[in-house]
C-alpha cells in the first residue's frame, strides 16, 4: 500500500468517525426534543451513511459534547483533501456534498427551533 492510499485511509476512518459521533448527537437531540423536527435531517445524514458504508444508529460511546453542523463540515473539508483516482472522484464529491448538505439541514432545523 503506498503512502497516498495510507493516508487517504486514514482520512476516510477519521470522517467515518466523524459521521457517526454526529449521528450519535442527533440522535440524543432526537430523543430529548421529540416534537418530530430533527425527521427533516434523516435524508441527508442517511445518504451519508449510505455513502460511507456505514451503519446508522449505532452505539456511540465517545465524547457527545460537540456540535454536529460543525463536525460534518470539518469532515466535509478533510473529504475534499483525499485524493482519489477518477473512478472514485464522484464519489468524493457525492460525499462532500451530503456533509455540506446534512450540516445545513442541521443548521436549519436548529434555527428553526430556536424561534
């Protein structure tokens, strides 16, 4: 394995990471404000998942205290570092683009309950 496909690797564990932590948040905000609102983000996040290959609401035992929006764009960022053969570049741009997209649903469903 070369160094690219090393670090791109790790890159890819780091945003599934990532992912699923932010899940792990939704999920608890899910659970406390139950007035139904957070159902508007379950399309974005589940592409993620989906895109990752990874499984939604799984147990999360690390840290919940961070924001969700913010941890998506960090990841969205790290997403469009990792470098990727032809083949995979539309999915690297599918991915960024669902982290962008999830963070903004995020955003928009948070400020909606704030009003």
């Amino acid at each position: 394995m070369g160094e690219k496909e090393s670090k791109g690797d790790d890159a890819r564990r780091t945003v599934v990471e990532m992912v699923t932590r932010a899940e792990a948040i939704i999920e608890g905000i899910e659970a406390a404000e139950p007035d139904g609102r957070w159902a508007m983000t379950a399309f974005s996040r589940y592409r993620l998942c989906e895109l990752l290959e990874i499984m939604p609401y799984v147990r999360y035992d690390g840290d919940l205290g961070a924001d969700p929006a913010v941890l998506l764009d960090e990841a969205a960022q790290l997403v469009d570092q990792i470098e990727v053969s032809i083949e995979d570049l539309s999915w690297r741009l599918a991915l960024a683009d669902a982290l962008r997209t999830a963070a903004t649903d995020i955003r928009t469903v948070r400020a909606a309950g704030e009003e």
